[in-house]
C-alpha cells in the first residue's frame, strides 16, 4: 500500500464537490495550473489514514467524459495522460442524491476507463425531506462498484469514505461499455478493437470520438473517422443505452416518496427568477452588498488607517535619520497600509458574495439574465464571469471557459474589464469617502454606498453596451448552448464561505502586497535621488529664502515640495502633466495613474509614497493627506468634487492592469485581442474624465 496517493474528485456540476474537498483538505490547499493547460487546478492534502496520504485534485465539473468547453476538456485530458503528475490512483466522483440519474451518465463512462472509483453519494442529509430512499447494497451490486452516503455539511461518512480511497487495489472495476456495444454495431466495434487489442475497447472509442484521447496514431483511425454521420449516430445510441441501464438499476434501487417532498424550492424559484420582481430582488441584493461594504468596514478601517499613520510616526521619532528610516516609513509602510486599510470592506464583498453562492441564489442569477444578456450578444453563462469580475479580472477572463460558444466567449473576455474588480475598490472607497458626505437618503440609505453601487453599474453597464458593439461588429459563427444548472437551496455552510473568504482575501493581500512593496520601494528612489541639479535643491532653496521670515517646519515642507519636483519621479510626472491636466490632475496624479496600471490598489499606495516623502504639514494618515492636498493653480482642495469624479470615471473605464493584459493574450491566442482592449479602454476612460471634469468644473 502507498502511503501517498492521487485521489481526482470528479462530478457534475452543483454536486457539492468544492464543500467535499474542503472538508477533506481544511487550509491545505493550494490553486496553480495544469501543466501545459491555462486552467486553474485546486489541490490539497488530506490524511486518509494514520499511514496513508493523499493529495486530492478537484477537477472542473462536467456532465459528459465527452466536453462541451475548455473547463470540461480537463477531466479527459487528465485520465488521458496515464503518466502524469495528476493521473489518479482512485477516483472519488460525486454525486448529488437528488440527480442520481443524471449524474450517473458521467459515473458510467469514468467507471469504463478503468480506474478504481468509489460513488460518494451526497447531501444525504437532504433524504428525508425530499423522501428518497437507497438501497446502497444493491446500488453497489449493480454498479459493481462501492458506494457511500456522505454529507460534507454534517461530515457523515466521511472516515468510512476516506477508508475505502486508502486501499485502491480492494476497488471493484466495474465495466459497462462492453454491453453497449453489441446493441449499437456489434462489427463495427470489433473491427476497432483489432486497432490496438491491448488497449481497452472504450479507450479506442475515445481516440474516434475525441481528438485529445489517441491512443495509436490519427491515421489508424482514419476508417472509423470517415462517416461524420454514423459516428454522431453511434454517440447518440450510446447515451440512450447508458441511461436505459441507469433506469434499470434506479428502479430496483432508488425511491423516491414525492407525498414527503416539500415545494420549497418551486415557490422560491417563482420569486427569484419572476421576469419582473427577479430584477428588482437581485438589484435589492446588490444594494444591500454595497451599503454593508462602506456601514460595517467603517469601524475596522478607521482603526486600520490609524495605527499604520501611528507606527510610520513612531518609527520617525525612534529610529535615526537616514535612508533606511526614509524608505521604511515613507516608502514601505505607506505603500502596505494603503492596501492593508482595506481588507474589512473587500473580506465583506467576499463573504455575501460567498453566501449567495453558497446559497444557491447564483445560478438563479444566471438563468434571470440569459434573456437580457443574449440581446447584448452574450450567453446567461456570461454573468459568472461578469459577477466574479468584481473579486479579480483574472479568474473571472478564465471561467469564460464554460462557455461553448466562441463568439460569445471572446465578447464576455473584451468586456469583463467593465466590471469593478475589488483592486478598483479601494480606489473607489477612499475617493468617495474624501468627495462624498457621509450622509442617509430617505433616513435608511448611505450616500456613499448608493455612490459605489452606482460605479459598480455603471461599469456593469459599460460592458453590456460594449458586448453591443462587438456582437454587431464582430462578424463569427459560432455555436450557442446554455445549460445551467439550478441546485437546491441551502443554508450556506459557515465553514465554506469563510474557506472562501479566507483564500480570496488572502490572495488579494499577498498577491497586491509584493506589488504594492516593490513599487513602493522604487517610487521611494524616485522620489528621493535625481539629478545632479537634486542634491543642490536644499541649499538654493535655503539661499533664497533667507530673508524670509518662515518657521523651520514651513522651510523644510517647502525643500521638500521643491525637491519632489526635481526628483526623477518629478521630472517624470511634469513630463506627463500636459497630458493629465484636461481630466484636472496634475503630475503627482498622473504618476498614480501610470504606476496603477501595475494593480489598481497601487494608485493609493502611490500617493501615500509620495505625500509621505514631501511632508504634508498635517501627516497624518493617507486619507487625511489626501484631503489637505492643494491645488497650487486654484488654492483650493485638490480633491475636490470635480477632480474625484473625474478619477472615479476615469477607474471605472480604464483597463485594469498587466496581468489581465497577459491572461487575455493567453485566452485568446493572441496579442490583437488585448492591444484593441488596452486602446479601445483607455480612450474611453480618458474621454469619459475629461468630459465629467470640464462639466462639473
């Protein structure tokens, strides 16, 4: 026995296969990609036995061995590649108590490649409302195969479940391809045995139906490729056979009392998804998500701001003078604490967003908007990506792999960009904060949540007009299919929405945080080295102000603000201050912009780099700077209501950054996509702020 195995959970779609894997993994997870594959993998470690280990592989989730899109294609590509580091020892498919019958199609063929499986039917939990009944005996006898009852909610089954994935070898190996054959065309599939006869007869299917599952060479198979029709007719007789055999084993199995079962669901759905109110509730949601994001996240980030504000002074005072207390307290900790301050408000976005995942109430999201979204040339399978969007571009330009439909595809990739991804939110929330009175609409409502709902739908909105555009200009056939599916409602589990806070914001944090440290760092060099005309800006400056009458504090504000200028950083922001100025910035503003198009989040840290290292008279925390900030042109606020909309308008438009930029050229294939994306963005964001400045100025 081994005492590491590879152990590939593999299922459906809405089985519970994420809540199964997070109660045998906890923390011991890690996401990367497949090799060679741009798909992301989710691995963790689980102790099976007091002597054995594995590491278990959640695979995407899939209704067929036979894929429809991308995410589909890995569970085949996996189980192809006999040799590779994912190649599982046992296979672990989950099954949804409720759609046995459907899920059982996929069980069939997984079970007919050959690798040991254990049927971990789950939600078992659910049984006795729903009045279903198993006799996992003869379940097993007929499957040949062992089955067991499981609930990750309430962890029942689960030792016997870890027991049975301890020992593959004991595994049954059941075979159901063979009896299939002989009812479709008994000669037909004798002839393609002889092709190769060590190989198993559905293994060579496979290399005829799939172009990714060879196991000789193409032209071996070239006999049985010719007739395109008779091989679709032979796919469609293998289904029907598969699911007569699934209904002849339910009925001597499964159960099911419909006089116990509640209509919870039914009456739920009649609501959620009502062509008229299912709008208004979803919008509802919405509203809610933002109010709680700026009313809960006040308390905790005030405390936040503060002690980084707090520590940068106290380091000041302690440590002595010199280039290490200069970059550790003007550089470092300003740069981290503008990201640090806003983890409560982006670990709230996370959590409702989790809940209504877990919830159920998503995939309804998805069948409400498939009208709307099909007008704008997009698929229903469209909003997944648009909704993820608001956590990170990234992964939301990845899950479009869903999506059949290439066309559809490629649109819901160019405009993804539209949504607010959650690096924009601390942008969003300090500016409204700064811009916006803190003020209720109606006695319930918060001005400055109403605000941020409004960017997130405005940005939403963008991207429907924009799928507009492309969907009459981009000229495609391409093929649609929109299968979704709709699981029961539930009460989501505590333990996985905080396993999905957790990661995300994690995530969030160290992903932004090398970005934010490293730009920090060279922003601070900027701001304090320049030419040689730099390291004489002290003394001049001293020279001429000599016989003025200004405090040491006022003088040494004003050596700094001079030297700023005439530091690299300073050289280059007056360099590109011409260009900015329209949308009423100028070049410290204009540095922010450039150096956010590393991450979004790094447009605050910038300006903390900077304020720090120029001495603002008040220091306090960034926002505080912020607010004291001048304009020296007009002697008023820098931030004032004009420049803060037009940042607010310009972020909600702007390409969010270079690692989207590289993930589009990845998804696509090519570097035309994200040239247009970059381009067609920026011009509108620098349009669309120019426009809102010049107005309300």
């Amino acid at each position: 026995m081994k005492d590491s195995i590879q152990v590939s959970l593999i299922g459906n779609p809405n089985t519970g296969k994420t809540s199964l894997f997070n109660r045998l993994t906890g923390l011991n997870q890690k996401v990367g990609n497949y090799p060679g594959i741009t798909v992301d993998k989710k691995q963790g470690t689980c102790k099976l036995t007091s002597e054995v280990k594995a590491v278990i592989t959640d695979l995407p989730g899939t209704y067929s061995i036979n894929p429809t899109s991308i995410d589909e294609s890995i569970v085949l590509k996996v189980l192809n590649n006999t040799k590779g580091e994912n190649y599982p020892d046992v296979i672990l498919f989950v099954a949804d108590v409720e759609n046995l019958k459907r899920n059982l199609l996929l069980f069939t063929q997984v079970q007919d490649l050959g690798v040991p499986t254990v049927l971990a039917i789950n939600m078992v939990d659910e049984m006795g409302k729903k009045g279903i009944s198993i006799d996992t005996e003869q379940l097993e006898k007929e499957l040949q195969t062992k089955v067991v009852l499981v609930s990750a909610k309430k962890n029942d089954g689960i030792s016997e479940m870890k027991e049975l994935l301890a020992n593959p070898a004991s595994l049954p190996l059941g075979y159901n391809f063979s009896s299939i054959t002989a009812k479709i065309n008994e000669q037909y599939f004798s002839e393609l045995q002889k092709v190769n006869p060590n190989a198993s007869l559905y293994e060579l299917w496979l290399s005829v139906t799939q172009k990714s599952f060879l196991t000789n060479s193409k032209e071996d198979f070239s006999s049985f490729l010719d007739d395109v029709t008779q091989l679709k007719k032979y796919q469609q007789k293998e289904t029907i056979y598969r699911y007569q055999r699934i209904n002849e084993i339910l009925k001597k199995t499964y159960t099911l009392d419909r006089s116990k079962a509640t209509d919870v669901r039914s009456r739920l759905d009649r609501i959620f998804t009502h062509k008229f109110f299912g709008y208004f509730i979803f919008f509802g949601i919405l509203l809610l998500i933002f109010q709680s994001i700026f009313d809960w996240a006040t308390v905790p980030m005030d405390y936040i701001d503060g002690v980084f504000g707090s520590l940068s002074e106290s380091l000041k005072a302690q440590l002595p003078e010199g280039m290490f207390t200069s970059l550790l307290t003007d550089g470092v900790i300003p740069g981290i604490g503008g990201v640090v301050i806003f983890i409560p408000q982006i670990a709230i976005l996370f959590f409702l967003i989790a809940i209504l995942e877990e919830s159920g109430y998503m995939s309804r999201v998805v069948f409400l908007m498939d009208k709307i979204m099909r007008r704008f040339g997009l698929s229903g399978k469209s909003v997944i990506p648009l909704i993820s969007g608001t956590a990170c571009a990234i992964p939301a330009i990845m899950a479009t792999r869903t999506i059949t439909s290439w066309k559809e595809r490629l649109i819901t990739i160019l405009v993804t960009p539209f949504t607010t991804c959650s690096a924009r939110l601390p942008v969003y929330a300090i500016l409204i904060a700064i811009i916006i009175p803190d003020k209720k609409v109606f006695g319930i409502f918060n001005l400055q949540g109403l605000t941020l709902l409004g960017l997130y739908v405005l940005g939403f909105s963008a991207a429907l007009i924009a799928a507009y555009v492309l969907n009459k200009v981009l000229k495609m056939k391409s093929k649609s299919l929109f299968v979704i599916e709709m699981p029961d409602y539930k009460i989501p589990s505590l333990k996985n929405v905080l396993f999905s806070v957790i990661e995300k914001t994690k995530s969030f944090v160290f992903d932004a945080g090398k970005i934010i440290l490293s730009i920090s760092i060279i922003l601070w060099f900027l701001a304090t080295h320049g030419p040689s005309s730099y390291y004489e800006v002290e003394e001049k400056v001293k020279t001429e102000l000599a016989s003025q009458n200004l405090s040491e504090q006022e003088l040494e504000q004003l050596i700094a603000s001079v030297k700023m200028e005439n530091s690299f950083i300073g050289i280059a922001g007056k360099t590109i201050e011409p260009v900015v100025k329209p949308m009423g910035y100028d070049w410290k503003l204009g540095i922010g912009l450039i150096a956010s198009f590393a991450a979004r989040e790094v447009f605050i840290g910038t300006l903390a780099t900077i304020y720090s290292i120029e001495g603002v008279e008040d220091e306090g925390t960034i926002k505080e700077r912020m607010q004291a900030e001048i304009n020296p042109d007009t002697g008023e606020k820098r931030f004032d209501f004009a420049t803060g909309m037009s940042l607010l308008i310009f972020y909600v438009f702007a390409m969010q950054c270079m690692a989207t930029l590289a993930v589009v050229k990845r998804e696509t294939k090519s570097w035309k996509w994200p040239v247009v994306q970059l381009v067609a963005m920026g011009i509108i964001a620098y349009s669309s702020a120019t426009l809102v400045y010049q107005f309300l100025s």
